[in-house]
C-alpha cells in the first residue's frame, strides 16, 4: 500500500493519499482546497488515479479540496451519513467499506466532535481518526452539533476497542506529532487517561476556546463540497 501524510501549515491541517501500488487507484481523505495543486503533482508524480476524495466531517477550520479536485480529476466526493452536504456524491455510514483495488477503508461512525463524523480504518492497521481522537488530545465540541458525552461515548467505546498496536492518524495536530497507537492514546491522552464520562464532560465544557479563523467561510463552504458562496 501507498499511504502518504500531508500537512497543510496555516490550519495544521493533515491531508492523506491513499492508493494500491498495483491497480494504481487512489484516494485522498480530507484535502485542502489551498493545497490541491500540490496533492495532483504529486498524484500525477507517482502515475495514480485519484478515484475518491474522502471527508471525515464537515470542517470549520478549513475549506475542503474535494470540489476543485472533482471537478478536475472526475473522482467521486464521499462524506459521512447526515453530514449537511447536498453535493456530495456518496454517503458512507457506520460499517460501510469502500474498496480502492486490493485496499479496504472502512467507516467507523465517530460523531461528537459534530454531529456526523467518521473514522476510516485502512486495512485494518492504521485509523485515520479526522478530529475525533487526535494524538494526546481530541476535537472540540462546543459549535457544529457537537456533544462531548457522545464523543467520549464513540473514543472509549468503538475506538479504544480496536487493537492496541492500531495506528492512529489524526486530522490535525498542533505540536508537531504526526502519528500515535491505540494503546499509546488510551494510556497518555489526558482527556481520557483517568477521565470518566462526567469529568470528561466537564473539561470539554471548560475548554473556552476561540473559534476557527476561517469558521464562517469554511462550514458554508463546506456544505457546497468546497464552492465558497458568493454572498461571501
Ligand atoms: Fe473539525
């Protein structure tokens, strides 16, 4: 398998390339729309085809590359059930599988941080974890539906269950990380290390964070697939 990180610095954002080395099919799971011209060099570079751009969730931090790169490529955008995205062109829910040649991605519904969320679980190894569980931290869950008793639900729940060894990939990282264990995040993450419910509650109540610089250009644009609205 191929499977390539790539950081988008202004929203420390990760973007992840996906493909079968042999069928030569790939995916990108949450692009950048500022770094699409980058992510079709390099998908041009290694002689891939892009067939899915793939959303964890709607995001409020960034605007997607799904729109540009579909309307450049022709590849298939893929969003989680219910997430508020009329254009998309396929809904993945919880235990759906997509296949790009010899490789399985598999959604894991992980709503909390909003209230449609998914994590991909890439043949069974590694978990792409969008901005539910991040490495020593998690999303927020204060604007776009979020619930934190529903994301601590989803994290202790469906994704601690998986193997220790998993490989955790996360939508974003802050502090220069790049990649985690389920095991690891289940011993050191302190939002959930010694936290039960009720107390995890109550710090992701507690957090006062500012809200996302590109907030109210980002989520409508998000809904449109990664067309900015003109009243914008
Ligand atoms: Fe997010």
């Amino acid at each position: 398998m191929l499977f390539r990180q790539l950081f988008d610095a202004e929203t420390s954002t990760y973007t992840y390339l996906i493909a079968d080395p042999a069928t030569k099919e790939a995916a990108l799971v949450d692009p950048v729309v500022e770094q699409v011209d980058r992510d079709l060099k390099l998908i041009g570079e290694l002689g891939l085809t892009l067939r899915y751009c793939l959303e964890t969730h709607i995001h409020a931090d960034h605007v997607t590359g799904t729109g540009r790169l579909r309307q450049l490529t022709g590849c298939e955008g893929i969003v989680p059930q219910n997430a508020n995205a009329a254009c998309a062109d396929r809904y993945i829910g919880d235990g759906e599988t997509i296949k790009i040649g010899e490789i399985s991605i598999l959604a894991i519904a992980t709503p909390g941080h909003t209230d449609s969320h998914a994590a991909y679980l890439i043949n069974g190894d590694r978990v792409l974890t969008g901005d539910s569980l991040l490495i020593r931290g998690c999303g927020r869950t204060d604007f776009q539906s979020g619930d934190a008793g529903i994301l601590y639900d989803v994290i202790v729940g469906q994704l601690f269950s998986l193997p220790d060894e998993t490989l955790v990939y996360p939508g974003h990282d802050y502090r220069g990380h790049t990649v985690s264990t389920i095991g690891e995040e289940k011993q050191h993450n302190p939002r959930f290390a010694g936290q039960d419910r009720d107390s995890f509650i109550e710090l992701m109540d507690n957090l006062n964070l500012p809200n996302p610089k590109k907030i109210m250009e980002a989520v409508p644009a998000n809904e449109r697939c990664g067309k900015i609205p003109a009243f914008l």
